[in-house]
C-alpha cells in the first residue's frame, strides 16, 4: 500500500482544518493573557516587565501572522543557538519553501508553533525559565480535586487487595490481578481526556464528569480498539521469567496534572504488583502543546497533593487528606529508590513523528532513543499527539491495520502500548463498517460533522505492537 499523504490545514472539514482557523489564535491569546497577569503580579522589576511587553508584542505578530497565512519562515541562526532549536525544522521549511499557515502539514505546524513560542521568551533573560502554560495546567488540576481525591482513595485500598492476592493460593490470582491491571490502565487511558488544549469552551462541569469511576465504568464501550490483553501478555510473561531481573515500563507522556496523576497511578500499580520494577517516564523539554508534562511538572504535582490550600481535604486527619499524603509520599519514595526515573529529551519536541524512532534517525536522537528503549518492555504512548506521530498523522483509511500505519516501529524491536483518546483526524485499526456507524451516530447531534467521533475525546483506542 502506498504511504498516504499527512493531514493538512487546509484539508476542507476536518478537525485540522478547525484547529489551525479557530483553536490556534485563541491559544495564542490566552498566552498574551496569561503573560499579561504574570507581568502585574511581577510589576515591581521593570526590567521583567519590559521584557514582557516585548514578548506580547512578538505573540501578537505571530497570532497576527497566523490568522493571516503567512509563509512560515525557518529559525535564523541567533533563535537556533539562543533557544537551542533542532535543525530539522529549518531542514523541513527548506524542502517545503511554500508552506504557509493555511497550505502546511498539520503535524508540522503545529509543534513548530510551540517552538516559536518558546523562542519569544528564551530571548528574554527574566522570562527564559518561565512555563508560559504553568497557570493553566496549575488551575485545571485544581478544579480535578474530586477526580484525585478519588483516586488516592483507590491507590491506598489497592495495597490491601494486592497483598491480599499475594497471599490467597487460590489459582484465580492472576484473574484478579488483570482486572486490577485493566482497571489501571483506564485510568491512565481516560487521563488522557482531560487536554486543556481541548478546555478553550469546556465548563467546569465538563472537566469533572470525564474523571471518577462511574465515567470509567460507562466508558469501557468506548473503547473501540482493545489490546490491553496482549499488554498484559507481555508484563506477566516478564514477571514469570524475571529471576531478579529489571522488567522495565516506559512512558512516553502527554499531559500535565490530571493526566500525570493517572499515569503515576498506573506506574504504582505496576511497581507494588511486581508487573514492573522500574518506570521511566519521559518528558518535554519546552512548553509544549499547553498541556505537555515537563520535568519540573512532577515535583509541582506532589507538592500541590501536599497542599491543603490547593486541595481542600481538610484536617490531615479526614481520609481524604491522608490518601493524598500518602500517595504523595509512595511518589518520594519510589524516587528515592530508583523504581520511578524522569528524564527528557528534546527529540520528543521535534517535528519528527515516531517513524523516526529507528536506527535510521541518526541526527536527533531517534536512533540513541530507538536503542534504549530496545532494553524496554513496553513502552507506554500516552494522548493523541503521540498517536498522531506514531502514525505520521497520514490519511490512512480508517481500517488500516496498526502494524502498517507505525511503520518502522512494527518490526524493529520496540515494544509498545499507545493509550489514546481520540482527538485528531487520524484514525486506525477499525474493523470493517465501525468507522460507518461511528459517523452515523456522532452525525446526528453533530451535523455535518459525522467522520469527527473520532476528533471528540469520548472515544478511545489502546493499540499494541511486539515490535517483532
Ligand atoms: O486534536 C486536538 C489536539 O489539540 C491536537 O492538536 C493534538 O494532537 C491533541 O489535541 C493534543 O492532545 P493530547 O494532549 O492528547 O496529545
Ligand atoms: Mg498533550
């Protein structure tokens, strides 16, 4: 089958379409806003806030620039070596002299985006450590409190229930331990619908009902391709042959917060349950795509579950109060021994999608990242985005087997998991007639607009590949 082309701006009636006309400038404005309070707040340093004025001043031009199509230009070499700016953009734009904000891959543009943001502000001394969507990310996970208190609740009942299975020589132990292991991989999946990118019109309302176990239960159906059996395949194997040896679980993350929270749940259930012995979780190393975990993310998170102020529990002694304590502190813990690494690499930034995580990436660190997570096993994608880069982002017809639309990765040796809710034109590994009824459904609350179920966040995929 030839290799389809990638979705495009400008590709009439799609999601892509909409992001780049409609959702792009209202990012773009938000960071002007977020910008705009911080710099009061800061107001006494008059150098800050000159500083800032002169990064608003570059947001506005670049808002301005997308709304009216302008050609996207390559990096110049002071913005490369001043905000260490991969060559593979510049690499791109000289093969693509044309593209312009209406006429460009989606993909493409979307990350490059993030990187001429981030530009703006590493020109700016007082600013250059600043995460332009930290406000953002921080309120969002606040207005979670139900959600993760919820779930603190549940980790702190698991250990009984593990231990329990642990001692119990009744030969439905491992039946029991993969319901446990399905229910924790939910978890982590529908973390992924919390994308604040996503959040320019969802109330409050809204944010709370994709959390909590009711929604969890409701929204298994939802799932519309299912491996989590051969993922458990795989962990109970390595389990049983370990012999003292490492079983290692990478995650490839997406965001911030909520969705964090459920990853680090799911990372825990792995650890205490024996299914893995070290996790490895990777981060951005910019501001990215709003919502996108950076490093620093993880200590924010445990310290705002430490917070009382943030995540009203009341005294530290209701339950409530000490769940949150206690998961906090199992994070420290697993820190401290060695069983949860973060690490980031600027690879995860680029334009580059995951065809490029192969031998044959040898310039951006596809290559050096291909072969260490060769010693993985199972690497863990999490959200849209990564879906989208492990399938190019292409017009694949939406039964396209998995294994063809991730390319390389099929066959050289990665293990790997994709956990997405589904929020982008792309779509795979549907059977026969799914796609049809699908539309038909979403068409009739959504006219016009039936091939979008898949660009709606309410239903999701988990898709597994040996690699072999
Ligand atoms: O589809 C909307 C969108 O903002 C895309 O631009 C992007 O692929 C995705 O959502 C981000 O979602 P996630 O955080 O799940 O990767
Ligand atoms: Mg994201």
């Amino acid at each position: 089958m030839a290799i389809p082309e990638r979705f495009m701006t400008n590709d009439k009636g799609t999601f892509g379409e909409y992001t780049a006309s409609s959702r792009w400038p209202i990012i773009l404005q938000n960071t002007i806003d977020d910008l705009t309070t911080q710099q009061e707040l800061e107001k006494s340093n008059t150098t800050k806030f000159e500083q800032a004025e002169s990064i608003k001043t570059g947001l506005r031009q670049f808002r301005q620039d997308i709304i009216d199509r302008v050609r996207l230009r390559p990096f110049t070499e002071e913005e490369i070596k001043l905000a260490n700016v991969p060559l593979s953009f510049n690499e791109y734009l000289k093969k693509h002299p044309e593209a312009n904000w209406g006429d460009v891959e989606w993909l493409f543009s979307e990350v490059y985006l993030y990187r001429r943001i981030n530009v703006l502000f590493q020109r700016e001394s007082g600013w250059a450590e600043f995460d332009i969507f930290n406000r953002l990310k921080q309120s969002t996970f606040e207005s979670s409190f139900h959600g993760v208190v919820e779930l603190a609740l549940r980790y702190e009942n698991l250990l009984p229930q593990l231990k329990e299975i642990g001692q119990n020589s009744e030969c439905n132990d491992e039946d029991l331990l993969k319901v446990l292991f399905k229910e924790f991989i939910e978890i982590s999946l529908w973390g992924n619908a919390t994308d604040l990118s996503l959040l320019t019109n969802a109330t409050l309302e809204e944010i709370k009902s994709i959390q909590g176990a009711k929604a969890r239960a409701e929204s298994e159906s939802k799932i519309v391709v299912n491996d989590t059996d051969e993922a458990w395949g795989v962990l109970t194997k390595a389990k049983a042959n370990a012999n003292g040896k490492q079983i290692r679980v990478d995650f490839v993350l997406d965001n911030s917060g909520f969705e964090l929270y459920a990853d680090l749940m799911l990372a825990a259930f792995l650890l205490q349950s024996g299914l893995a012995t070290k996790c490895i979780f990777h981060a951005k190393d910019i501001p990215y795509m709003v919502s996108d975990v950076m490093l620093k993310d993880f200590d924010i998170l445990v310290q705002d579950l430490r917070d009382r102020k943030f995540f009203p529990s009341g005294q530290p002694s209701t339950k409530e109060s000490k769940a949150l304590d206690f998961f906090a502190k199992e994070m420290d813990k697993f820190i401290s021994n060695g069983k949860l690494e973060f690490r980031e690499d600027s690879f995860w930034t680029t334009d580059l999608d995951y065809w490029n995580l192969d031998t044959k990436e040898t310039k951006f660190h596809g290559s050096v990242l291909h072969k260490d997570l060769l010693s993985s096993n199972l690497v863990i994608f999490k959200g849209d985005l990564n879906y989208r880069k492990l399938t190019g982002d292409r017009k694949w017809p939406r039964t396209t087997k998995w294994e063809t639309a991730i390319g390389p990765l099929a066959t050289n040796g990665i293990t790997s998991l994709s956990l997405r809710t589904c929020k982008a034109d792309v779509q795979v590994g549907l059977p026969e007639g799914l796609d049809a009824k699908l539309s038909q459904e979403w068409e009739k609350e959504n006219p016009g607009r039936g091939s979008w179920w898949c660009c709606s966040g309410k239903w999701a995929v988990i898709c597994f590949c040996s690699g072999e």
